[in-house]
C-alpha cells in the first residue's frame, strides 16, 4: 500500500487504484488521462483498500477482482457501504457475465476486461465520471 | 401515450361544448321567459290604457245626462250609478296600471294627477245620497235643498268634465302610445335573444358534429394501428414483451415467445418463473440479478449491454414430441423512459440456434481441416517407412484392444481390468503417434483415454458402458486407414518428384548428436530421405527431436536434446528403448525443465538441457536419460502419491528417500495435477519399467533438487540376430 503525501488541491476527483500486481497499477496510473483526477494511494488487496480508503476518501476506485486477503467483490460492497457515492470501475481478467453482474450487484459502476488498450481504459474513466 | 393525451384533450373540448350549450340554453330560456312575461303585461297595461282613453268623455257625458235629469227633475238614480261606476273603474284601471310598473312612470303620473284633479269635483257628486227632489202636489217636485246642492256640484263637475275631458284623454292616449312601444321593444328584444340562442346552439352543435368526426377518424386510426401492432406481434420473428418494475411480463408480447417458451400466460409471469425450468440455477439467479440491475440507473445502458449474461442463453425444452431438444436464445433488454424514469425494460428474444450450431460446425471444420493440415505436414516430416512401422504396429494394438473388448466379463473386477488393459495399449498407441508428431492420432487416442478415465470412476461397470469405446475405436481405425492411404500419396508425390534433394537424402548420416533449440522446426532428417531412413530403421534420433521440438512448444518450454549412440541399439531392444526415452522425453518436458523465467531466476541458462546416451558395456548395455530441470523431491512424490491416494499419509511419512523414489514406477503415479496430452494420467513409467524388467533389465533414478533428473536403464547382452522381441 503507498499513499500519496501531496494531494493537488486543483483536482476534483480522488482516483485510488486497487489491484494485486504492481505492474498493473503502475500501468492504470500511467495510463489514465484526466487532469481532475488525483491518484491518492494504490492497494494490493481488499484489506489494504479498505484501510487505504478510510484514510484518503476517494472519489473513484478501480478495482481488480481477484486479489489475495480480500477480493474484489468483498471490497466493493464494503467500500459502497461506507460511501454510497464513490464510483467504483471493475478491471479484471476474469470475462464472465456472471462475475461482472455480481459486481455491479455489489455497486460497481463499471467493467473493464483485462488486457485493455490506453483508449479502453480512458473511456471506461470518462464513462464513470460522466 | 400520444393517442391517451388526443383522446383527453378531446375529452375536455366535448365537455366544454356542453357545458357551452347549456349555458346558451339556459340564458336564452331564462331571458325569453323574462321577455315574454314583460311583453305580456305591457299588452295588458296597454289594452287597460286603451280603455281608459275613453272615460274621460263618458264622464263628461254622464254629467251632461246628470245634469239634464236633474233640470227636468227626472229620475237621476241611473245616470249616477254609471257616472260612480266610471270613477270606480278608472281609480281601479289606474292603480292597476301603477301597479304592473310597465306604464311609462311620468306619462302615468301626469295622468294621475290630471285624474286627481278631478276628485274634488267629482266626489260629492258620486258620494250623493239624498234625495234630491221635494215633490208636492202643489207645486209638483221641486229641488230639495240637498237637491239644489246636489244640482250646483252636478253642474260643476260637468263645466270641470267638459273642460279637461280632452286634456285627460290625451295623456291618457300618450300613456297608451308609451306602452305600445314598450311592449313593440320587448317583443323585438325576445326575437333578437331567441335568434342568438339559436345560432349559439347551430354553432356549437356543428362544433360537436366536427368532434365527433374528428374522434371517429381518430379511432378508426388507433384500431387500424392496433391492428398493425397486432400483425406485426403475430409475424415478427423475435419475441417482444415489457417488463415492469415488478420484472413481470406485460399483456402484450409477440407470437414468437409461445414457440420459443412452449406456452401462452406471459402476461403478469415473472421474468424469474419465465427461465426457471429451462436454465441451470446458477444462470438464472444471474439473469435475475441482471435484470434487476436494468431498473437501477447506476449502469448506463451500452455498459449493460456488455455484460449481458443472456447473450447467448442455452436452454433445455421439450420438443413437443416428448424429448428434449437444447435450444440457444439471445435476451437484448432497452430501457424505455417516462417522464420519472425507467417506465419499463423492453425484451427481445431471438432464436439463434441455427447461428450457433453453424458457427460451431464452421469451428469443427476448421479445426479439421487445421488437423488435416497438421497432420499432412507432420507426415512430411515423419520417415515414411517409421510411419508404415508405426501403422502396422498401431494396427496390432488396436487388435489387441479388440481382443480386450471382446473377453467376456461379468464382474466388475473384469471390467476393471480390461479397463486397465486398454488404458495401457491407448497410451502406447498415444506415445508412439506423439513421437511422431500425428497429432490428429494423438488427440483422438487421448479423447479415449479421457473416456476410459471416466468409466473407471464410475462406481458400477457393465458392458454398455464400453459401446462408447468401441464407436471411437472404429473411428480411430477408419482415421488410421486415412492416414495410411495419404502416407502412400505423399511416398508416390515424393517418388515421381525430380531428385530435387538426393544430396540431402544421400547425405544425411544417422545423427549422432541432434541439436535442436526447441521452438523451431525440427531439423531431423529431410522430407525426401527415404534413401537415408532405409539404412536405419532404429535410430530415433529424427523422431526423438521432432517430438522435443512439439513438447517444448505445447509447454512453453525451451531445451536442447543431445543424443548419443541410438544407432547402436540392438533390434530387440528398439522397441523397449523407444518406449523409454519418449516417456522420458515427455516426462522431462512436463515435469523437469522449467519455464524460461524461472530457470533465470534460478541462474540457469533460459534454454535446458536434455541429454540421451546409449553405449554397449562390458556386461550388456546402458541408456543414460538426464535433464538439467528441477529434480525431484521425496516430499513432491509423497504428496502427489498421497493426493493420488496410492498410499496413505502415514505409509508416506514412514517412507525414506529409496521407498519414495520408488513411487515414479508406480501404476498411476504422476505429479502433474491436471490431465494434458503428455503427462498426468500416471501411466508410462511403471510400463516402461516392466518393458525393461521383462528383458532382464534394470531401471535407476537419480536427482538432485533444482539441478538434474538422471534415468539409468541397464540391459543384459542381446543377441542383435534374435528380432523376435521387437
């Protein structure tokens, strides 16, 4: 888990990033594209969001499903829980109808496939901020 | 909606028309009676004015007559009755005309007072009661006093009479002219009112006529589309129906969903009791949650589209003839907004079985045609007269697996142990077509072996249960017959070719040390060697490469195979050796070298290390099999043993390193977990150790964890004369 000390005033929306491999945080957060979002921290699993999100408040959360500790699914119901607000953009490998309506169930906004290109990933992020 | 607001919107005109027309109604009602009543007594104060005109000079009249009676002393009795009649009536018509109001006020007043004036003269002469004559019968009658007096007021009234007689009477004739006119207004007043009622109620009758015809056309319209919808919802192919936010059907839908569902009371069914008998539960409380999630508005509509996990539902219905059929529909949901949101979710549902089903066909014939491929240019690169050797000997298995079949059993055990003898033939036959890259051989024998592998689960067997094996057996057969006549068209292709490659045949020598990276083509003998093949029926070397190169692209995997001295095997040991270095192969490639990242992180080189060696010793001779891989660990062959349930726990807590070792020859030992073309059946190493047991020989492990695996197979002297055993 890494937070990010200096939160930029200017941006309007917090983006926490969750997800087991690091590569993919660091590619999320390379690749996405908005000025009024503000990276406020990244988590490995469900836990560490959890604790993450108490901490930092975010306004969107992405968010992969299957992670150690805490999965996806978990976590969105908890996170929604404690802030009925945030918006919530599920990317995850697994394919499956069924695991993307269960996360929307949960209080997901959103659904990307993994592997996605930089155009999908910034659609997904402007479809969930619109 | 549309025609709901027409029809209110006509609703509230033909109301207001009514109401339009009753109003006109009442105030022409109202205003006429009033009129007709005002008409009515101005011709009664007419007809009294008219009447009183002439009074006046009745009054004068009978004064005169009075008065004449009284001079000749006659009898004057009547003369005065008349005259107090007149007074009488003229007060009473006056007071009638103040009364009504309709006279003209300052014309009735004039006459009144006119009339007033003649009171004081009039009076004493209609209230005279005496007598007014003395009669004597001297003098004859004569006035009384009362009579003198009686005589001179007579005689007053009448100079009074004469003289306002016709001034009354002119008054009396304007009031008559007054109320004439007042009665000519009132009549013209009540035509004009009557005419205006009229034409009020022409207009808003032919208002209503227009409205009329107007909502005639309208509904005549909506029936015509009612219509259309009805046809359309009979002939369209998809089914169509709404849902509610209760997720229950609507009353209208279209015809198509009876043949799709197999019945007719969609209207108030639940979209959950809809799916419920013709999905798996798992799919219908997904398709349940989905559609709930159609009435949040958390996910916009292109997104729910995506995850639609009705796209391509499959579904168990009966086909109307008492069997089941499996049916595949596609669910699309759209949402259809109100004014406050989501109204309803409208559903359409396509049949398309007939896509599914052709698209697999079309995958079906694809991945033939890409096996044919396969196999053709797998073939090109196989020995022909290998391939002819592997085809016979194929042939015999499969005899032998007839044979199997056809022992008669009964009891379970029977059947168990046919089970197990087949298993081992289809296995052989599965190495053999793998060494030689036949895929397409391969796939089918491992398509058996999966059936076997079903039927030994099964806690009953009975003979049924092995027709399965015999259908794919014949079709195994009738591939192999296939692969036979194709091998004779490319050995006829390749005879009446130009000597394009004899340099290549002539010149190829049995390898002694093949190198082949794994990944790339497999650099054994060339397509046209047949010359080169004659020479050397036993040497592996080709094979054993072209089956490296196909392990290491089906595993990912990348390692070089060293091979040494395979051409001295003698001709009753091919066999046996052939059927050990490729179960080694294949063991090494599954279970020993490692992926490329994970040998770097170990600091080994990224492409491993296979080495084969077969030298004659003193006492016989020695094949060495070793990988650079991962080893194997006691504890690894324990657990696996365990999961396989080949020993129990404590038996493998009490084994030592010897005893453990020992299980990679045991029946259905593997450690792979899943089931792969290659490895994970646990056959293959107890064969070959009983193939090496049967000659005399011995079979050897060695390993260190995370550097080598080493077999040592040793075998007794053979006589290179006695090929029987081959």
């Amino acid at each position: 888990m890494s937070t990010n000390p200096k939160p930029n005033a200017k941006k309007s929306f917090k983006l926490m990033i969750v997800d087991d491999s690091n590569i993919m945080r660091r590619r999320i957060e390379r690749s996405q594209q908005f000025e009024e979002l503000q990276v406020v921290g990244t988590a490995g699993n469900g836990l560490e969001a959890l604790e993450l999100f108490k901490k930092t408040d975010p306004d969107v959360v992405t968010m992969d499903l299957t992670m150690p500790q805490m999965d996806g699914i978990e976590c969105i119901g908890r996170l929604v829980t404690l802030k009925p607000a945030v918006r919530i953009l599920v990317i995850s490998a697994l394919a499956d109808k069924a695991t993307a309506v269960e996360a929307m169930e949960k209080g997901a906004n959103g659904f990307l496939n993994k592997p996605f290109t930089d155009r999908q990933l910034n659609e997904a992020i402007a479809e969930l901020l619109c | 909606m549309m025609v709901a607001a027409t029809e209110r919107r006509r609703q509230v005109l033909m109301a207001g028309i009514g109401t339009a027309l009753i109003l006109v109604m009442g105030t022409v009602l109202f205003f006429g009676f009033r009129l007709a009543t005002q008409t009515r007594t101005s011709i009664s104060a007419l007809q009294t004015a008219s009447t009183l005109q002439t009074y006046p000079e009745t009054i004068a009249q009978q004064l005169n007559s009075l008065r004449d009676r009284l001079e000749v002393r006659a009898y004057s009795g009547q003369a005065l009755s008349e005259l107090q009649a007149s007074v009488k009536h003229v007060n009473a018509n006056l007071r009638q005309l103040e009364a009504s109001g309709d006279a003209d006020g300052p014309q009735l007043s004039r006459a009144q007072l006119m009339w007033r004036q003649y009171q004081p003269v009039l009076e004493p002469v209609v209230n005279f009661t005496g007598q007014p004559y003395l009669d004597s019968d001297t003098a004859g009658s004569s006035l009384s006093s009362e009579g003198r007096r009686h005589y001179a007021e007579v005689k007053r009234a009448q100079l009074f009479a004469n003289e306002n007689a016709r001034p009354l009477q002119t008054q009396l004739a304007s009031l008559a002219t007054a109320l004439q006119r007042s009665s000519s207004d009132a009549a013209t007043r009540l035509r004009t009112l009557l005419l205006a009622g009229v034409l009020a109620a022409l207009v808003l009758a032919i208002a209503a006529g227009y409205f009329q015809l107007t909502r005639e056309r309208q509904e005549r319209a909506a029936r015509e589309a009612q219509e259309q919808t009805r046809y359309i919802l009979k002939s369209v192919r998809e089914g169509f129906f709404l849902l509610d936010a209760d997720h229950r059907i609507g009353s209208v839908w279209s015809e198509a969903l009876t043949h799709m569902f197999s019945r007719t009371d969609f209207a108030g069914l639940s979209f959950e009791d809809l799916l419920k008998d013709l999905v798996p539960m798992a799919t219908l409380t997904t398709a349940v949650k989905y559609v709930k999630l159609l009435w949040g508005e958390r996910a916009h509509e292109n997104l729910m589209k995506s995850i639609n996990p009705l796209g391509q539902l499959e579904i168990t219905r009966d086909n109307g003839h008492g069997a089941k059929e499996t049916r595949y529909l596609q669910f699309d949901f759209h949402r259809v907004m109100g004014p406050q949101g989501i109204k309803h979710v409208l559903c359409s549902v396509s049949d398309i079985t007939s896509n599914v089903l052709l698209a697999r066909e079309l995958q079906d014939s694809q991945d033939n045609a890409n096996a044919q491929m396969d196999m053709m240019i797998g073939m090109m690169h196989v020995d022909p007269l290998q391939l002819t050797s592997f085809l016979d000997t194929t042939e015999t298995s499969i005899k032998l697996v007839n044979t199997i079949l056809r022992e008669p059993a009964r009891a379970d055990a029977e059947f168990r142990k046919k089970l197990a003898g087949l298993f081992r033939e289809l296995h052989s036959i599965k190495g053999e077509a793998s060494a030689l890259n036949l895929t397409s051989v391969a796939s089918r024998v491992h398509v058996m072996e999966d059936m076997v592998s079903e039927c030994k689960k099964r806690p009953e067997l009975s003979g049924n249960d092995f027709l399965p094996l015999v259908l794919k057996l014949d079709e195994l057969l009738a591939h192999l017959r296939g692969v036979r006549e194709m091998a004779t068209r490319l050995s006829v292709l390749k005879d009446s070719l130009p000597a394009a490659t004899p340099a290549a045949g002539a010149a190829a020598p049995t390898p002694q040390s093949a190198r082949a990276p794994a990944g790339r083509a497999p650099p054994g003998r060339a397509p046209g060697g047949r010359a080169a093949a004659a020479g050397s029926l036993n040497d592996l070397s080709p094979t054993l490469q072209s089956m490296a190169t196909r392990l290491a692209q089906d595993h990912n995997k990348q390692f070089r195979l060293s091979v040494v001295g395979l051409a001295d095997v003698p001709p009753p040991y091919a066999s046996t050796i052939k059927d050990c270095l490729i179960q080694m192969l294949r063991n090494a490639a599954v279970h020993g070298i490692e992926a490329p990242d994970v040998r770097r992180n170990l600091a080994k080189q990224d492409v491993g290390v296979v080495k084969v060696e077969f030298r004659k010793t003193p006492g016989g001779y020695e094949l060495v099999f070793e990988d650079d891989g991962a080893g194997i660990t006691p504890q690894n062959l324990k657990a696996a043993a365990v999961r396989k349930r080949l020993v129990t726990e404590e038996a493998a807590g009490r084994m030592d390193t010897r005893a453990a070792m020992a299980l990679i020859f045991a029946p259905g030992f593997s450690t792979q977990e899943g089931v792969s073309m290659d490895a994970g059946r646990g056959v293959g190493m107890d064969v070959v150790a009983r193939s090496v047991a049967t000659l005399g020989g011995k079979i050897g492990v060695s390993t260190h964890p995370g550097k080598f695996t080493r077999f040592r197979v040793v075998l007794p002297g053979a006589d290179s004369d006695s090929a029987a055993v081959a």
